[in-house]
C-alpha cells in the first residue's frame, strides 16, 4: 500500500507539473504580446496549434498506451515537454516558437492515457474509479500552480523564467516517475477482448459522447488560454494584480474536480446527470459574460462557475466514462478518442478566437459559449435516451 502511494503521489505532481508547462504561455502572453515578441493572432494560433497536436497525438497516443508499459510513454513525455519548454525559454524566431510549442503538445499528449493505465494497473476497479477522480484534481492544481509560480517567476527573474523553471521541474519528475513506475505492465488478460480503434470508432454512444467532448473543451481550453490575457485587457491592471483575480478561476476548478465524487454519488452514480448540470451553468454563467457591461469581479467569478463546470464534464467525459471499457482493455484508447474531441475542439475555436477578439473583442467568444452549452444539454439528453434503449 505505502509503494502504491508512492507512485501515486509522483504521478499526480508529475500531472500538475506539465499543466505549470502549459499555462505559462497564458501567463506570459500580456508580457509577449507587449515587447513584440508574439502578437494576438500568433497567440492564438498557439493555442491553437497546442490543443489540435494534442488532440491527434492523444488519438495515437491512446492506442499505443494499451500496449506499452506506461512508463515509457511518461518518462518520454515528460522529458520531451520539460526540454521544449526550456528551449522556447530562448525566444528563437516565431517559426521556432511555433514548432518548439508543438513538440510540447504532442509530448503531453503521450501522458493522460498511460497515467489511467497506472491507476487501474495499482488498484482495483472500484477503487481505481474514486482514485482516478482524485487524480484529476492535479489538472486544477497545475493550474493554480501555474499562474503563482509563473506571475512570481515572470515579475522577479523574468518572463524567459517562465519556460526554463517549469521546463527542468517537468525533466526531473519524468526521472522520478521512470524510476517509481516501470514495474507496472499493460492489463493483461484482455486480448481477445479487445476493441479495435476502427471499431470503437463506429460505436454509437462513443460517437455521441465526442461531441460533448469537443464543446467543453472549447471552453475549458480557451478560459485557460485568455483568462489573463482578458483581464489585463478588459479592466486595464497590470499582471500582478490580475493574477489575484484570475487564481480564482483555477481554484473553483480544482473545488469542481474535489467534489467530484460527491455529486456522482447524489446523481446516483449517472456521470451524465452531472456532466448536464454542468452544461446548463455555463449555459447561464456565459450568457451573463455576453452582456458585455459586467464588471472585473463578476466576469472573473462567471469564467470561474464555468470552468468549475467544465472541470467536472471533463472528470465525466475523459475519466471516469473510459472506466467502461476496462474489461476490453481499451481505456487509454477510449481515453484518446475522447481527448481528441476535446482538444480539437480547443484547437479549431483558439484560432479563430485570436482572430475575432483583434477584430471586435471577448463578447462574440462568450456568445458562442452560450450556444455550444445548450447544444451538449441536448446531446446528453440523446445519450441518455440511446442507454436507456439499450439496456431496455
């Protein structure tokens, strides 16, 4: 028990780690934006370029994490994340900005899956589900971790500091997690069992439940791409200051995520019944954003309900809903096909955010937030029907 806690406890900073390795180029961005190193457009196709290459590399990802022992995927993730990182550091020319960036996307992309397979291959199903919940939380925590660390790292050694601190901290918890994981092996026993990517692919309710998958991440990745970057904007306050306010947004994700188990438990185990609560608070928190005259402290507390919405959709959809395919040995796959919806979703709206922001400001992105909600209410309403079909 005290070995399981062990690994647990260095794949979960491992996990926080590389969302401090992601957030920073959130953090940094009012400093980028404003020495001419990066523009509004080229952060947004950063963001962009993030969330699409994470995408397709959790779709291979997730296959080849069913049969690898996943500490090779972590150990060559987290390197490859934490040496991008130090290397965008440098500030090379935006074509080097960019592909260094992208490495960084496809190299996290190789850790979700393989961090799932650690859980289920150190405890049971059961107790997998609760301790899988508990490692979510890490996402949020990364976050919060992120924009202390980043603004303390940006105001008092610099914003190269930013990717070169988060850099080496990833690099060095990837030499612990080779070390703390590479006894555990794939599931065995699940063979014959096992689903095909093109045949999962064509499963119905799996197709339904993309489509979810890809609206919560356009909010989920988008709040975390601009939220500062709005703030310094908007209400016109240095990045210290706003940094008090837009900590409260990861922390209520991380407050999501914490009572995860317990709205499960009062929506009588039904992750869809939460995952469409969710959906009708960001349907309401992002209709109050898109009046347009609101003020810093209300806007940071709606981008807050909606992530701690989001927070919990994404423990529904990319955690606890891939647990369904255990016995075919298909969770990281299923865990891919998921996340790719997610992040293509973040990739393709972070785009065209950029460009529209330049062009006429927030209040259009808040705007298609509100219509994207009510269209996830109704997919869950037809995944919920099809189950209901199915186990008639």
């Amino acid at each position: 028990m005290k070995k399981n806690r062990l690994i647990f406890a260095v794949v979960y900073l491992a996990y926080t780690a590389i969302y401090i390795a992601r957030i920073n180029l959130s953090q940094a961005g009012p400093s980028l934006i404003s020495t001419s190193i990066l523009d509004e457009v080229q952060m947004g196709i950063l963001g962009s370029v993030f969330s699409t290459v994470y995408a397709i590399g959790r779709l291979i990802n997730g296959g080849l994490s069913d049969r690898q022992p996943p500490y090779r995927m972590l150990t060559i993730g987290l390197a490859a994340a934490g040496v991008s990182n130090v290397l965008v550091g440098f500030f090379p020319p935006y074509i080097g900005i960019f592909l260094l960036w992208t490495a960084n996307a496809y190299a996290q992309s190789m850790l979700w899956s393989s961090v799932l397979c650690v859980v289920s291959g150190i405890y049971e199903k059961e107790v997998a589900k609760k301790k899988t919940s508990a490692m979510v939380t890490s996402v949020a925590m990364g976050n919060i971790l992120g924009i202390v660390i980043n603004t303390f790292l940006i105001t008092r050694l610099g914003v190269r500091f930013a990717f070169f601190v988060p850099g080496i901290l990833t690099v060095i918890l990837g030499i612990l997690v080779f070390f703390t994981t590479r006894h555990i092996k794939p599931v065995e026993g699940t063979e014959k069992k096992h689903m095909s990517m093109w045949k999962l692919l064509k499963d119905r309710e799996l197709l339904l439940m993309s489509a979810p998958a890809m609206f919560h991440g356009v909010m989920k990745e988008n709040i975390s791409l601009w939220m500062t970057v709005y703030i310094v904007d908007k209400f016109s306050v240095d990045l210290s200051t706003s940094s008090y306010y837009v900590l409260l947004i990861p922390v209520l994700g991380f407050l999501g995520r914490s009572v995860y188990p317990l709205s499960l438990k009062l929506c009588r185990g039904r992750e869809n019944t939460v995952s469409l609560a969710g959906f009708i608070l960001c349907t309401a928190a992002a209709m109050l954003l898109s009046v347009g005259r609101v003020g810093m402290v209300t806007s940071v507390l709606a981008l807050s309900l909606i992530y701690a919405a989001v927070s919990m959709i994404n423990t529904s959809i990319l955690s606890i809903y891939p647990l369904h395919y255990l016995k075919t040995g298909n969770v990281a796959s299923v865990s891919g096909i998921m996340d790719f919806a997610t992040y293509l979703g973040g990739g393709i709206a972070s785009v065209i955010y950029g460009v529209v922001i330049k062009a006429f400001g927030y209040q259009p992105m808040f705007i298609s937030w509100v219509v994207i909600s009510l269209v996830s209410v109704v997919f869950i309403h037809r995944i919920n029907r099809f189950r209901a079909i199915e186990s008639a």
